[in-house]
C-alpha cells in the first residue's frame, strides 16, 4: 500500500527520516558524517531550508526542516539519498 501523499505548503515543517536497507549502515566512516553535514549546510545556503534537528545514527537519520517554498522536502531527496 502506497503511502499517503505529503501535504506542502511554504513554512511546513516536515520530519525527514531515511534507513540503510536491511539495517545497513548509511554512514560507513566518521568522515561520513560530516560529509552529510556539510550538504545539509549547502542545502541550507541554497534554498533556505532552515534545519532544527538532527539525529545521525549509523543506519539511519532524522531531520526536522522548514522550507521556505511550497516544494517540500521531496525536492531535496535526491540530495539526502544519494
């Protein structure tokens, strides 16, 4: 069943989650890390995404965003998901 679909609106705050398939690590080395951190900085930079949690784990993360246009975070899955 698919899910539903994401309601968008300009100021939306979203909670963003991503998993490694089959509890596979998403980060393999500390580098990793601040890698993704660096393009949540980027992504902050270029669109306005204004971030107010994080949550890195090996496996998975979480975020909590606001964007400042009607896209939401759909848009910037192809940054956070490689």
């Amino acid at each position: 069943m698919a899910r539903p679909l994401r309601i968008e609106y300009p100021g939306a705050v979203y909670h963003v989650m991503n998993r490694g398939l089959a509890r596979q690590p998403v980060f393999r080395a500390p580098t990793d890390y601040d890698t993704f951190l660096q393009v949540l900085s980027e992504t902050h930079a270029l669109w306005g995404v204004e971030v107010f949690a994080y949550c890195l784990m090996r496996n998975h993360y979480h975020l909590c965003l606001r964007t400042p246009i009607r896209e939401g975070p759909g848009k910037f899955d192809t940054v956070f998901s490689g």
